[in-house]
C-alpha cells in the first residue's frame, strides 16, 4: 500500500507550476516580477524578482525530471513561507503586517485568508512530502539509484569472487604441501648405485 502511495507522485506534478512561474517572473517583470513585490512590500526589487524567478525555474525543472528533488525542494519551501508570510498573513490581519502590505480585497480575517492561501498550502505541503519521500519510482533519481545499486552489486560479487579465488588457491597450496610431505614420509630408503658388495671388499 505505501509503494502504491508513493508511486503514484500527485505532489510532483503539481509542483511543475514551479517552472512556468519562475519563467513569467523574468518575462513579465512588472507583472510578476519585480513589479509584483513593489506592491507586496518584498525589499531588493532589483535583485529579488530575478533570483526567485531562477530558482523557480531551475528547482522546477528539477522537480519535474525528478533529479536531485530533496534538494530542489528545500528553495521551494522557503519561497512558499515567504510568500505565506508576505501576501497572506496581511489578510488574515486586515492590515499591513511589518513590511508586507494588506491587498483591496472585499474581506479580511481567517476564512479569506485560507481561501486566497489554498494553492500557497497546497504547493509548501507538497514540498515538504517531496523533501520527506523522494521523487518516487519513475524518476531519474531512482534510476541513478538502481544504477548505483547494481554497480555496487557488480564490485561486491567481483570482490566475494575474489576472496573466494584466494581462498580456494590457498587450500590447494596446503593440500599440495601436506601431499608432498606425505609422499615424502612414506617412500622407502634409497640406496646408492655405487655401494655394493664387491665394492666394499675393494675398500677393504
């Protein structure tokens, strides 16, 4: 049931929207960029506007391809809490909230708030079941995995097959040594061919 569960990967997809807003970020600056965080009260316009729209675009794609996808989430997460923070607590409070300015909207208080947070909610829970799970089986962090996997396989067996050689050549070297003594032990006396007899009374 849990593979099932974590196969299946609904969060991933949705998190791709990632990668499209971080494009309009720079291709629509004074839409959604910059322009944007003027209104929201986000200092460092300059420097802010394109650097979440990178990290938008690069993390995802990542989470797209399912490549790095713990990693890629950890930016996204900390993007969803600044964006909670900044546009959506203003709401919950009616009014301005430190730097971050309050939105005209027709009401304020808890239940607009959670209306206008929905996707806000939806998009940081669905990075942090990311960073908790992982991309899941049909990512190319699984596949790296399964390639690391077996190639540890591979080393492993090369390296049992090696001790096992070294094993085997030992055992064969004591068996050869103790046949050896063996064959040694029980083999009868030699005589020398020049020691007979007639030789011995020629001594004499």
């Amino acid at each position: 049931m849990r593979a099932r569960l974590v196969d299946s990967r609904p969060p991933s997809r949705r998190l791709g929207g990632f990668f499209p807003e971080g494009i309009q970020k720079l291709v629509f600056p004074d839409l959604l960029g910059a322009g944007r965080f003027a209104k929201i009260g986000i200092p460092y316009l300059d420097l802010m506007g394109p650097f979440v729209g990178a990290v938008e675009i690069i993390c995802g794609a990542l989470i797209i391809l399912g490549l790095f996808t713990r990693l890629a989430s950890i930016p996204l997460i900390v993007i969803m809490i600044v964006a909670i923070i900044s546009t959506k607590v203003p709401i919950l409070v009616g009014h301005d909230f430190w730097i971050f300015h309050v939105p005209q909207l027709s009401r304020y208080g808890f239940w607009s708030m959670m209306h206008e947070a929905r996707t806000d909610f939806d998009m940081l829970l669905g990075s942090l079941y990311l960073l908790i799970e992982g991309a899941g089986t049909w990512s190319l962090d699984a596949l790296v995995a399964r390639m690391q996997g077996a190639r540890s396989s591979v080393v492993e067996m090369m390296r049992t097959d090696r001790r096992s050689l070294v094993k085997y050549a030992a055992m064969a070297r004591i068996m050869s040594v103790v046949h050896h003594a063996a064959r040694a032990t029980d083999a009868p006396p030699v005589e020398r061919a020049d020691y007979t007899p007639a030789a011995k009374e020629t001594t004499r």
